[in-house]
C-alpha cells in the first residue's frame, strides 16, 4: 500500500532556529501533499496545501512566512518552521493521496514531535 | 468550512463491551476516513468510508452521506483499542475533536 515518510520524528531545539520537516511518498507520486498540526489533547487542524511546482496554499491564520513549504518533487514536500519559539512546540504531521487526488484516501507520516527551548 | 462534530467525546467500557461512535458533517464530502490515533501519535488508518459500509474484523463502519453521518462500531472490545478516534472529512482534510476511548480489563 501506499506509504508516506516523515523525517525526523523529533526534534528538540533552541529558540531561533530553523527547522526543516520531510515528507515523502514512497511508492507513488504525490501533487499534493497535506500538512497538520495538533497541540497536546487537541484534534488535527489543517495548516496548508503543499502543491507541487507551485506556491502552497495557507488555511486562515497560518503565516506563509513562519510556515515555508516546498514541493520541489512529486515525491517530497518539506516544512520549515522558520526562528522557531516555544509557542511554534507541537505534533506536525503530513499526509498524501494515495493516487495523488484529494478526494483519495489520504496516507499519513508518522508525525514529528517538535519541541523548542 | 465544513463542520465535523463527533459524539462521545469520552467513552469509558469494560473489556469485550460494544460502542458505536458517532461522527456528523455539515455539508457533502467526497472523502470520509476515521483513524485511530496510538500514544505515540501515529494515525491508524481505519477505514476510507465515503459511503456504504465496511468491515474489518472487529471493527466495523457505515456512512450515510445523504444524511450527513458516519457511525463506527467496536465489538467485543480490548484494551489495545483505547485511544483517540478521529472522524476526517474531504475537502481538507478537515478533523473531528475526536473521541478519546478508554477500555478497562
């Protein structure tokens, strides 16, 4: 089946630094890929649509400038958490369509827990 | 955007009991999946659902998208069941608050 790779899992970090997430499809190719983020005891709140070739689309009250995105390959999106402060500390984690349309199931990494100092 | 409320938010239940989780959205979805969610956070993809009904062992699920729900049964439970169940709907996705499951042995 389809399966969808997220690197790291954790990370620990200063504030002010910058901090890069992958995610890859590992067996199919990907157009659009999907990222999230939960706060402890929280659901999963869609952050942005990362298009391949193309500028990400940011939901509502998620800055495009803190958030950066690449979709540089039909295989890999990446998130950079731009001077990451504590407030920016949760659980992102990315999905895929599993034959690259949205209305497919969607195939999800196993997250990234991101803790800043 | 889409409304997705799911119900109970809390479900407590003695192994090998049966529970039915509810999940209602406001509008037409073209993608209905429900997962669940294991400590760790991973998201266990349960059933892609966006009409009819499915089963899978234990777990079964129905949707109804003419009437805008989807229910999940959980029969004969275990412990290794508990967790968060999420309810997630397309276009988006977009999430239910999901329902935190405990099961007692």
């Amino acid at each position: 089946g389809a399966v969808v790779s997220q690197h790291p899992s954790r990370v620990i970090c200063k504030s002010g630094t910058s901090v890069k997430i992958e995610c890859r499809s590992l067996d199919f190719q990907a157009t659009t890929m999907f990222w999230y983020r939960q706060f402890p005891k929280q659901s999963l709140m869609l952050m942005a649509t990362s298009n391949e070739g193309s500028k990400a689309t940011y939901e509502q009250g998620v800055e495009k400038d803190k958030f950066l995105i690449n979709h540089a390959s039909l295989t890999l999106s990446t998130l950079t958490v731009t001077s990451a402060h504590p407030e920016d500390s949760s659980f992102y984690i990315c999905s895929a369509p599993g034959t690259g349309y949205s209305n497919q199931p969607q195939h999800f990494g196993d997250g990234t827990r991101l803790s800043i100092l | 955007g889409i409304q997705v409320e799911q119900s109970p938010p809390d479900l407590i239940l003695q192994e090998g009991a049966n529970s039915t989780l509810r999940c209602n959205f406001s509008d037409s979805v073209n993608n209905l999946q429900w997962f669940h969610q294991n400590p760790w956070g991973q998201l266990i993809n349960l059933f892609y659902i966006p009409s009819g009904t499915k089963q899978n062992g234990r777990l079964s699920a129905t949707t109804v998208a003419t009437e805008r729900y989807s229910l999940l049964y959980i029969s004969s439970s275990q412990t290794t069941d508990s967790g968060v169940y999420f309810c997630a709907v397309a276009p988006g996705l977009t999430f239910g608050k999901g329902t935190l499951l405990t099961v007692n042995p």
